[in-house]
C-alpha cells in the first residue's frame, strides 16, 4: 500500500492504519511554509517583538517576557527547556 506522505514507505509505523502522525505533520508542515499567507504571519509574528525569536503558542503569556530574554542570551531550545520547567512548577 502506497502512503502519500510516508517517508519510509517499508518501514512505515502505522502499518495498514494510513500514515503515521510523523509523516503526515513532516507534509503538513512543508505545505504551510509554502503557503505565502502563512510565511507573512509568521514573519510578521517574529518582527512583533522586535528581536527575530519566534514565541510558540503554547508559551502562556505571563512568561513571553521570560522566554524573549533566554531565548536572546542562550537560544530558543534553552528557553523552551526553561519555560517549560516553570510551568510545571507553576502547576505544582
């Protein structure tokens, strides 16, 4: 069975299931970034704060501020490493 999106179509996770989620998302993704639409709002997303780090959605607000300044001084894997452990603790 042929899977338009699978990447490794004999070794393919989903078996007879259609196509794994990894696949498809690697396609979904291809697809939006050669959408002009979505290309315009993303980059207009990066200039909105002014220092070219991209803030993902699931960042809550409260610490956009605290993500911009790791992301800036230590890269945005830091800052999502950081945020995403001060969010537990929030939780907690």
């Amino acid at each position: 069975m042929m899977k338009p999106h699978c990447q490794n179509q004999n070794a393919c996770q989903a078996k007879g299931k259609g196509h794994c989620r990894r696949c498809h998302m690697a396609a979904a993704v291809k697809a939006n970034w050669q959408d002009p639409e979505f290309r315009a709002r993303n980059a207009a997303a990066v200039k909105a704060n002014g220092t070219g780090v991209q803030i993902p959605r699931w960042v809550p607000p409260s610490l956009v501020d605290d993500y911009i300044d790791i992301a800036v001084l230590e890269g945005e894997e830091t800052a999502a490493s950081r945020v995403r452990r001060m969010k537990q603790e929030a939780a907690q």
